[in-house]
C-alpha cells in the first residue's frame, strides 16, 4: 500500500472538515475539552449507538461529575449507573481507572494524562481511546481508527484491503496517521469529521458516494451513486 501524496492528504482533510462544520451532528461530548466528559462518552460508544449514549452520558456526569466522585464510589454503584448499556466490563475498567489516576479517589483535581502512550497503560484505554482522549480533550496531533475510521480510509486509499484483516487494520492506522492536518486543533475537527463521513455517508451497508465530500480521491467511488456493501462486525475501541 502507497501512502496518499501530502496535497492529497491535505485536499483530503480540508475538505472533510469543511463537510463536518457544515453537516455534523450537535453532539454534547462535542461540546467539551474535559478529558474524563470525553473519555466517558468513547467508553459508552463502544458498541453502542449514538441515540442510546446521548441520555446516559448526561446522567452518569450528573451522577459522578469527577474521576474522583467515580473512584469514592462502590463498583456496584457505577454498574448500577450503567445499567442498561451493557458491557458492564467498560464501567468496571472507568472504576479501576478512576481509582488509579485518582489515588482511590483522595485526589480531587487529577485528572487523565495527554500522551496516547500513557492513557494506553491505563485500564480499558486501547489505542483508538488513547486517540481519542487525546485528540478530542487535548487537541493533539494524534490518529484514532474505529470501524468508521478504518472503513472510510480502506475504501479511500487502499480498497484492495479488507478492514476485518489484521493487515487492513495495520494500513487504517498508517493511513490515519498520514492525513492528519498540521496542527492539534485541526486535528480535533478532522478526526471527528472522519467518524462521522462513515457513520452518515461512507456507511457499513451503503456508501452514498454522491454526498461524499472527498469523492474525488476515493479509489472506490468509481461507480457513481450508491453502492451496496455487506455489514461489517464492529471493531472493539478498547484493546
């Protein structure tokens, strides 16, 4: 696999987050640089779709506004609070998590690290988290894949490759390394708005290339309309 040219890429992600400011969702994990808001709601998204999160994300940050509030907490009671979600693994990972950062909950201002590399060794954190925590609380310059990501990439840049194989997976993130934008701020925007391209438009069962806004550098848009694709498994965000 070639990595696109660096105008490409940069025709690429211009042109996708001048589609996301257009287009995107008003979302309330959007709305915040908090690390634990944003790391709360990628943990909920995990295998759960975005109408469902919406109500409990609102919910469980009024239940447990901190890190700190979480870890003083009784695991039970964050199950409790998740209830309904499932994948009760996920709220046992943001207790053992908030614990650790917080010493147990004694230290009231601690909060999350920035670099991917540290919020990996913490419980439940895998690479597209670690991404994500820091692309979308820190702004930094950092790639995220998710089967959104990793599809819309794949089908961009390197359609011969599936998503589901391990090598699909190693190109994805090449790939979303090399068409992040220069800066951390652009970065935020851009990796939200890949997300979203595959979760509105690039989609696992339709691909509606006619309202794709990187059409002219996709390698499998050469069919015009709508192309029929079969559902593909999710890819966990947590390693």
């Amino acid at each position: 696999m070639r990595l696109p040219p660096r105008e490409v890429s940069s025709d690429f992600s211009r042109r996708l987050r001048a589609w996301f400011r257009r287009r995107s969702r008003d979302l309330p994990w959007r709305r915040t640089r908090d690390p634990y808001h944003v790391l709360v709601s990628e943990l909920m998204l995990q295998q759960t779709q975005v109408s469902r999160v919406v109500d409990y994300y609102a919910r469980f940050l009024e239940r447990f506004p901190t890190l700190s509030h979480v870890a003083r907490a009784r695991v039970g009671r964050v199950e409790e609070a998740w209830e309904g979600l499932g994948y009760y693994a996920r709220a046992r990972n943001l207790h053992k998590l908030a614990r650790r950062v917080t010493d147990r909950g004694r230290d009231t201002t601690a909060t999350l690290p920035s670099s991917p590399a540290e919020l990996r060794a913490l419980p439940g954190i895998g690479a597209y988290t670690a991404g994500a925590v820091a692309s979308f609380a820190y702004e930094k310059r950092a790639p995220l894949v998710d089967t959104n990501v990793s599809r819309v990439l794949l089908r961009m840049f390197a359609p011969s490759l599936s998503p589901k194989s391990g090598a699909g997976q190693r190109a994805a993130w090449k790939l979303a390394e090399s068409v992040l934008p220069r800066t951390g701020g652009a970065t935020w925007t851009h990796n939200q708005a890949l997300m979203e391209l595959g979760a509105l438009v690039c989609t696992a069962r339709v691909a509606r290339c006619s309202e794709c806004p990187v059409t002219m550098h996709c390698a499998s848009s050469g069919v015009k309309g709508t192309k029929q694709q079969q559902p593909e498994p999710r890819i966990s965000r947590a390693r």
